[in-house]
C-alpha cells in the first residue's frame, strides 16, 4: 500500500519526503485522486476529525482549494509564497490561509517555514449533526417526504424559557430574519436599576425590545446562558446550521446569579409559567442547573414547588447533572457484624479547603456521624469527635488545630431532624486553612442494624478509601443532581456524543481526546437512580462539543479565532459560536424538541412527554439495542420526529401508528399500537427506513 502511494504521488509531482512531512490527510488522498485523473465529486474523510464526518470537494484538474499552513514563521511564509505570486492571509503568528490550486502544492511543500498543509474546509457545526441524530430536520420539514404531518413544527405558539446567567441579548440566535427580537421578556434578578416583576420585589424586569438590547448582558462574566438559550431555540438567519430546536419559540429568560440557590429558581419557573399564562401559549422551561444538596428523591420544596407548577403544556426540562465519573455518592446499610461506615474525603483545591457534604437516612430512621482526622497513609483515626445524633436539635460545632489535630479550620455538623420525606438529615460544612500532607478528614457513620444512609459530596469531591482496610470509597449511582434531575415532573437529560473536536476559524482542529467514543454516553453525564429508586435520566441528547452562541461580551474580539463560527447576522455585526460540552447542552436540545411538540399538543403534560420518550426514544450499541430502560441513559437517545407523531396523535393511513426513525439501520418490531418491541421474534411488524415489513 505504500509503495502504492509512492506512485501515486510521484505521478503528481510531489515528493515522499515532502507527503510524510508535510500534507495532512485528507490533501494526501486529494492528490491520490488527482493523480487518478478523476472528475468527479469525491469525498474526502477529514482524519483529524473523529467519526465519520466528510467533506466534498471537487477534485477536477484545473480546481483550487482552500488550504490552512501551519508555519513556523507566518511572516517569513507569507513572503515566501508571495515570491511565488500566491496570496495569502495570516491568522495567527502561526497560521496562513490560502488559494492553492495542485500544482502549487510541491512549491508550498518546498517553503522551509511552512509546517503543514491542511485541505480547507468549511467547519462541521455540531448542531448540524445533533439535528440529523435526533430527527429534528424532520420535524423542521414541511414536505410530506420526509415528514408525514405535512408541516412544519419549530415551536411556533410555544414560550420557551431559560433560568441561566450570561445571556447575550442582542445575538443574531435571537433574532427574526427581519431583525426583530425573539426575547418577549427578561427578569434579571441581581440587578435592581428599574422595575421589578408585578408580583416580585427584586431585580429588573425588561419588557420592551429596546430595554433588553440596551441591557445588552446580564453578565459580562458568564456566557453559558448564550449558549443554553441557542440550543433550544436559536435562529440565527446567517447560520442556519447553527440554529437550535426551535427557531420560532417566544423566548422569555430569567438571568440568576452564577451563585444563585433553589428560591430564585423557584420564583424564575413560575416567573416564565405565570408569563405564558398571561399569552395564553404553553410553554416549556430549561434548567441547566443543578445541586447536590438534598434529599434526591423528589421530596426537597423545589421539587415538590415543580411538581405543583407543571402540568398540561407546562413543562420542566433539566440537566442531569455533570458528574457521572465523581465518586461524590456513599451509601451503605448497617448490619450485626458491620455496624458503622468509615470513609474520608478531601478537597477539589487544596488553596481552598471548603467542602459541604449531605446525608440522609431512612425515614424515622435515627443515625450518628463523627467526624475523623487520619492519617491518609496507615489509615489509622488520629481524632474522631463526638458523635451526632441525626434526632438532635442543636448543631456541632468543631475547632480544630494544626499543633493537636494535624489540620487547621472548623467543621459544623448540623442535624435536620424534621422533613417532610421523614428522613433524618445532616449536613457537614468543612472549612480548613491548613492541614499536614499526611491527613485527611473522614467520617464514621453508625446506626441500627438494616438502616441504610446516603450521603453526598456535594463539593465534587470523592469519598476514597485511600485502600485502607474498614474504609469505604464513594460510588458513582445516584449522582445525578437537584434542581435538573430528581423532580417527579421534570423531565431528566443526560449526554451522548456526537464527535471528539472542532475546527475554529483559524483552522486549528481541537481535539477533546478524554470523552471517548463517537455516540457513546458522556463519561461525565450523571447517573441515577433516585433516593427512591426512579430511573433518572429520563432521555439523553447530544451533550459534548455542541457549537451553539456566545456571549462577545465574555470573550472579547480577541477570542474571535478561537470560534468555531462567526456570523454576521442581518446586521452584518459579528456574533461568536463556540462548542460547549455537559448535560448543560443535552438540556435545552430536548426542551427545544418538546417545544415542537407542544405546537403540535399544547396540552401534553409531564407524564405525556415521558410516555412519548418511553415509546419513541431509540436504542443502538452504545446504549444497548435489546437493554431494559437504564440508569445511565434513561429510554435512550431522542428521536424528535418519532415524538412528533405520537405528540400529533398521528394515525398512518392503514390504522397503524409509525412510531419509526430513518436513522436506525437495524430493522425495528412494532406491536399493532406501534410500540418498539426489546426482543424481536420472527413474524411481526417491522419499520426498516421507513417502510412497513410483513415477516
């Protein structure tokens, strides 16, 4: 095969030397195909992209290409090839672009200063491939083709709302093709320079459009709210595929402190529902947010505040959560011949040493804590304080010193014995300002024999066992968090992958090596179950290296190269899109798809959604194919067109129900009501490509 490739290059003129050294590959198989004399479209496979996105390019003797040099020198490069009469533009000190046709490709190759050719490409937008994987084209498509309703459902009619922090409210993702704002509403609730919400005394309501565009952002700190907002429901005209689930949602955006806790959520949620109340629209609300501290089962006020606020077209969509691979969750059960539970835990910076964790028992289950110093090394308890009863009515409060503990700070734990979920509860505030290399805080927790307890780090620390023998390390179930992910109304979203990296405007690919395989759950996407045992989350959604809108007021115009897109608007401004990865991104895709839905029910509830997700959410390798419902990804992946239909009650017109996905390649068993079957036998209904099969 090499030598083979040899020829082939030598037949174009160009060295091997130069190939090896030089030519990425994708301009290598370009000139492969050159030398074959072809005319013809071809597709070029980008190697430095993960998965098995192409570019088309046209591969004619007379065609030129769009190339990226990355150069030693840009300066000395770009004289060097104005010598040749080529043009070029620096980017970076670092990078040109320029027009090169194949015959320049041997003399560029030859350029000392230059590093490596890269074939041009327009860059892959990850929200294009989010569409394609979850259907939403579909859904977006109006021709009776590809979609059986015959019409078009972008969230037309529907309130969507965003509870975040970093809104940049004049971006091109919230704007008509005429200009016009999208944004109806803003609350700003840590400012206080006008108005204040009807029924609220805090903050800065904005109403009008020119009010929210002179606010311009309610943070110049904080971008995430940008990208959130653009996910469900960006539509920028001058970037199509860019723009988000549901392009022609009214959007209503509630702007919280990056420290904010569950009472501003509470007053936001039902801020955006009481507005889509007064416009007589539904509406659904993402929360990109999320907590540890709680009791995880859906009993916590917010969660029981959701449950009350939601119902027929309202709608509560969250973020699982971020932390499917922190070991931040302890749980154990109390027996004769194990009746306590050791642990210890540090610190996410050892500068900064504060930690909050929660525990909970069983209801009218009493329990005791202790906090301990040991020595991290032999594992021996070098100080255990005096045990808290989970029943007790007044907190501890512990001062520890470096000359007698071997650590330096003061630790409360505070008992909350009266909940509503009858479990008994404390939490352990940890502030520590110094503390010898070799020790470690910990915890002894005892109880009645077959009581168990849970605890959270809700720091994003670990519990570890540091290998000790009686010691126990921390677990990564049930770590899906509050406010996003255990509300018996909201509906959970955790994050798969759709690709491993991005080319920015500069040209550089940036690759994100960690996150695993190409339509693999995120590593980092929080799992359940529930404290009391519901599966959580419920759906999945593209979650890693999703290109949605930023805030320029949170990068600057120097950050400009660093975007993987640039768009000019109708304005003709310049508007930043950059990838961003978590659940936070997963979230508002599924809210924007349900805001579809809604246009087509807008009385569908909770339960409604998460019965359409339970019949229409699809499985393949990475979750499981014939697997139960899980922990880790819920029904599966979301299938915004199969939605659709159920949503719309849609009725094929031979009495079958075409609860279907063309993107599945595997063949598909139905049962009469059109529920997907998980073991398939041998005569049925089957829907292949979105055609019915009699076997």
């Amino acid at each position: 095969m090499k030598k083979l490739l040899t020829l082939i290059l030598t037949l174009c003129g160009l060295s091997l030397s130069a190939q090896y050294s030089k030519l990425s590959t994708n301009l290598t198989a370009r000139l492969a195909q050159q030398a074959r004399h072809s005319q013809q479209s071809i597709l070029l496979h980008t190697h430095n992209r993960v998965g098995s996105h192409f570019l088309q390019a046209e591969a004619g003797e007379g065609s030129v290409f769009r190339a990226i040099l990355r150069c030693s020198s840009a300066s000395s490069a770009y004289a060097d090839l104005a010598a040749l009469g080529i043009e070029s533009t620096c980017i970076t000190d670092e990078l040109l672009t320029a027009t090169l046709s194949l015959a320049d490709v041997e003399q560029v190759a030859g350029i000392e200063s230059i590093e490596r050719i890269e074939l041009g490409a327009p860059a892959q937008p990850c929200l294009k491939f989010s569409r394609t994987d979850t259907a939403i084209d579909r859904v977006h498509n109006a021709n009776p083709k590809f979609n059986a309703l015959g019409q078009s459902y972008t969230g037309h009619g529907v309130v969507v709302g965003v509870v975040d922090t970093g809104f940049e409210y004049g971006h091109a993702a919230f704007r008509r093709p005429d200009g016009t704002l999208r944004i109806s509403r803003v609350w700003e609730q840590t400012t206080g320079y006008g108005r204040t919400p009807g029924q609220f005394n805090y903050g800065t309501e904005l109403r009008t459009e020119s009010e929210i565009l002179n606010a311009r952002t309610d943070n110049s700190g904080a971008t995430h709210g940008t990208h959130v907002a653009g996910c469900a429901a960006g539509s920028d005209p001058s970037a199509p595929d860019y723009q988000g689930m549901a392009p022609n949602a009214e959007l209503v955006l509630v702007a919280v402190s990056s420290s904010t806790n569950s009472s501003y959520v509470m007053d936001a949620v039902k801020y955006i529902f009481d507005y889509a109340s007064e416009v007589g629209k539904p509406c659904v609300i993402n929360l990109s947010l999320g907590s540890h501290f709680g009791p995880h089962d859906g009993t916590s006020t917010l969660d029981q505040a959701f449950d009350a606020l939601t119902g027929p077209g309202r709608i509560l969509v969250g973020a699982a959560g971020n932390e499917g691979d922190y070991k931040l969750h302890l749980t154990g059960t109390f027996t004769a011949a194990e009746p306590e539970l050791r642990t210890m835990y540090g610190f996410l910076s050892e500068t900064a040493m504060d930690n909050l964790i929660d525990i909970w028992g069983e209801p009218r289950q009493s329990y005791s804590v202790s906090l301990i110093v040991a020595d991290n090394l032999k594992g021996q308890v070098r100080y255990e304080s005096e045990a808290l009863t989970s029943s007790a009515t007044e907190p501890q409060h512990l001062e520890l010193n470096n000359a007698t503990h071997g650590v330096t700070g003061y630790i409360d734990l505070v008992p909350c014995p009266v909940n509503s979920n009858e479990r008994q509860n404390i939490y352990i505030e940890t502030h520590l300002t110094a503390k010898q290399p070799n020790r470690t805080l910990g915890l002894i927790l005892r109880g009645p024999e077959g009581t168990t307890i849970h605890a959270w780090n809700c720091s994003l620390s670990d519990f570890v066992s540091n290998s000790r023998q009686g010691f126990t390390a921390g677990d990564t179930h049930s770590t899906v968090g509050e406010i996003g992910g255990t509300s018996r109304s909201i509906i959970s979203v955790g994050a798969y992958q759709l690709r491993g990296g991005f080319t920015n405007v500069a040209g550089e690919q940036m690759m994100l090596p960690n996150f695993g395989l190409v339509g693999d759950m995120g590593y980092f996407s929080s799992l359940g179950p529930t404290l009391d045992g519901r599966m959580k989350p419920d759906v999945c959604a593209p979650g890693v290296a999703i290109c949605g809108p930023v805030s320029k007021h949170y990068y600057g115009s120097d950050a400009r190269y660093q975007m993987e897109y640039l768009s000019d608007g109708t304005d003709k401004g310049l508007y930043y899109y950059y990838p961003m990865t978590g659940t936070s991104m997963a979230s508002p895709i599924v809210a924007g798809i349900v805001a579809c839905w809604l246009e087509a029910d807008p009385s569908l509830t909770p339960e409604a959604v998460r019965q359409i997700l339970s019949h229409t959410s699809r499985r393949d390798l990475y979750t499981g194919p014939l697997s139960l419902p899980d922990n880790r990804c819920g029904y599966g992946k979301i299938d915004a067109y199969a939605g659709l239909l159920e949503a719309a009650h849609y009725v094929d017109p031979e009495g079958i129900r075409l609860n279907f996905n063309d993107n599945v390649n595997d063949n598909c068993l139905y049962d009469l009501q059109g529920r997907r079957q998980v073991r398939q036998s041998q005569k049925g209904l089957y829907i292949h490509s979105g055609r019915k099969v009699i076997y």
